[in-house]
C-alpha cells in the first residue's frame, strides 16, 4: 500500500425507494465518484469529508483500499455532506457500502428491513456542541437557532436529545423552544461566523474550526458516554453485496484495518495526508492547528462500539426518528474478527 505527501426518517427513506433517480447531495471529489478504477467487480463506497472519517479518508487516499481488495475489482467512491445523504443512495441501490455516522446507520437498517449491516466501526469522538461566547448553559438557548449538519444525521439526533435531557422543545421543522436549522458544515461555518446561529452540534473538524472562531464546547459528547466511547463512524455494507461478495468485503476491512494501523502510528503525517484528502474533496486544506486539535479529538477504531449504537436507537426512537429501538440483526463483525485474530488483535464483540 502506499500513503502520499425512523418513523420520520423511514418515511423519507422509502421515498427513494421508490423512485429517487440520483443523489443531489454528493459532493464532486478528486476522490469522488471519479476515482474509479477499472476491475471485473465493482464496489460503490461512500463516506464523508470529516476527521470522524480520518480512516476511510486514509483507506481512499492512501491506497490501502485498492491494495487489499482481489485483483480486478474497482473501487468507485463519493462523498457526502452527511449519513442521511448516504444511505439515500445505499436505499436507491447506488451504493454497496458506506461509512456513516450510527444514526443513519440505524435508519438504513430498519427502513431496508435489515438489509443493510454495520461490519465495523471506524472512529469514536470527535462530536461537540459549540456556542457563541457568552453562553454556558441551556437555558440560555431559550428563543435562539443552532444547527445540524442534516436532519437526522448521528449530531442532529444527539443535539436534539440533550436539548429534550435539558426541557427544551425542538420540532422537525424548526420550532419549538429552541430552533434547529440543519445545513452542510461549510455552511454552519459561515452562519457561526456571522452569528446567525448560537451554535451547532458538529463533528470535527468543525468543532475546532468553530472553536477557532471565538466559540467555545458548551458539550463535548464524549462527557455523556461511559468512559467517553460512542460510536461516530461505522461501516456498513448491503448483506446482499456480502454475501455475493465476501472478498471484497474482507479486503476492503484490511484495508481499514491497515489505514487505522498507519494513523495511530503515525499521527503527525497521517495529519497532513488527511489534510489532503479533504481538499480533494472538499478543495479546501485546514490550518495545521486546526487539523492537530480536531484528530486527537477523534480516535479511530475498527470496534463498533455496538452498546452506544444500541443507545443512539433508543434516542432516536424517543425523538420520534424511528418507529422502534430494536436493532437486533445490525452487526456482522465475522470477517471483521477473522482478520482480527489473524493479526492477533482482541476480537469485537457486536451481538
């Protein structure tokens, strides 16, 4: 390898089940859909542009995907602003697999009738609630606007249910006691910025931009999880595509495994190759201080972390998200622990 300088949510899904043609939401990327390399099997990979995806970004970019898939098989990857995005296109079968947050995974599995399974984990952190200055506790949110990254997506889900810990009210479509206006990252930026909202529930590296531009953590999400593990990014994949297809599957979780191995051991350059493949995407580079504060928020596993996947259920099922909390069936960590013992590493446990 080589490494360079639901009930509302199920609602929304089974539209596109029903006849959504395209993914408007993709983000054009150097490493995008146009990364496409020729083989006799394809596989369509999603993931997005943040620190919470260092490993996938790595996996992409450094070649470790391309590397240990079989010989002949082509990679086509898009990115995506956020989850939801993505499992719009896994439901309109344009994607086999994708790296998402545990919300949106949760929401493709039981809108797809367990379809859709989580194989891995790929980072925990790296989620915070930023706000202006001047503000230090929920009370004070009282009448204002924040933000999301999508409705529905893991930060969305997390922000509206310590909204609702803290007696504050919040609706789908903005109201309540507190308004949430979801809108891309980039966007969130420049409205932070103008100080168009009070704050944002974001994963980095938009925590530490937002810091950088006078905000303060009014909640670090890793403060609300046992020990400060949750699950940010899992990886999931269609069964049907796994089953077809356990190869690739297997390769692309070495892959992974590879990528996570050479970021942990190697985090000042793993800094600067992550810092490119977001400009390839996204065409814009973050500040080395910026991109060191935001990757030692986030630690990337390969463990699905699956008892706070089981906890963001029960949130989002109590937010009216999902029309139940059961995600018995989510994982199969199989080839995940195949690969794991052969390394001699602990193995995931994932029921």
């Amino acid at each position: 390898m080589r490494f360079p300088p639901t009930g509302r949510l199920a609602a929304v899904a089974a539209t596109v089940l029903l006849g959504a043609a395209s993914v408007g939401a993709a983000l054009p990327s150097g490493a995008g859909a146009a990364n496409h390399h020729r083989g006799s099997v394809s596989l369509r990979l999603g993931y997005l542009p943040n620190l919470t995806h260092a490993a996938d970004l790595v996996g992409i970019s450094g070649g470790c995907f391309n590397h240990d898939v079989p010989a002949g098989t082509s990679i086509a990857t898009t990115a995506f602003n956020a989850g939801p995005d993505a499992v719009t296109a896994l439901l309109a079968n344009q994607l086999d697999a994708a790296f998402i947050g545990p919300s949106p995974a949760i929401s493709a599995f039981q809108v797809s009738h367990g379809q859709f399974v989580v194989v891995a984990g790929a980072a925990s952190g790296g989620a915070a609630f930023v706000v202006q200055p001047g503000i230090t506790k929920a009370s004070q949110l009282k009448g204002k606007t924040v933000s999301s990254p999508q409705l529905g997506n893991t930060q969305d889900v997390s922000l509206r249910f310590w909204l609702k810990s803290k007696g504050l009210r919040t609706t789908v479509t903005g109201g309540g006691d507190v308004s949430i206006a979801p809108q891309a990252n980039s966007q969130i930026v420049t409205a932070f910025q103008a100080k168009a909202i009070a704050g944002a529930w974001v994963p980095e590296p938009y925590v530490a931009t937002l810091v950088a531009d006078g905000g303060h953590v009014l909640v670090n999400e890793a403060s609300l999880w046992p020990k400060g593990n949750f699950a940010t990014t899992v990886l999931v994949v269609n069964k049907s595509y796994l089953k077809a297809h356990p190869a690739v599957i297997k390769g692309l979780l070495k892959g992974e495994l590879d990528a996570i191995n050479h970021i942990n051991a190697n985090k000042v350059s793993a800094e600067a190759e992550i810092n490119a493949a977001i400009k390839a995407v996204t065409g814009k580079t973050l500040k080395p201080a910026i991109m060191h504060a935001a990757l030692a928020d986030v630690s990337v596993t390969w463990d699905p972390i699956a008892s706070s996947i089981a906890k963001d259920a029960s949130n989002a099922y109590k937010l009216n998200f999902l029309t139940s909390a059961n995600v018995r069936g989510i994982f199969n960590v199989t080839l995940l622990n195949q690969l794991l013992k052969a390394a001699h590493k602990p193995l995931v446990i994932a029921p």
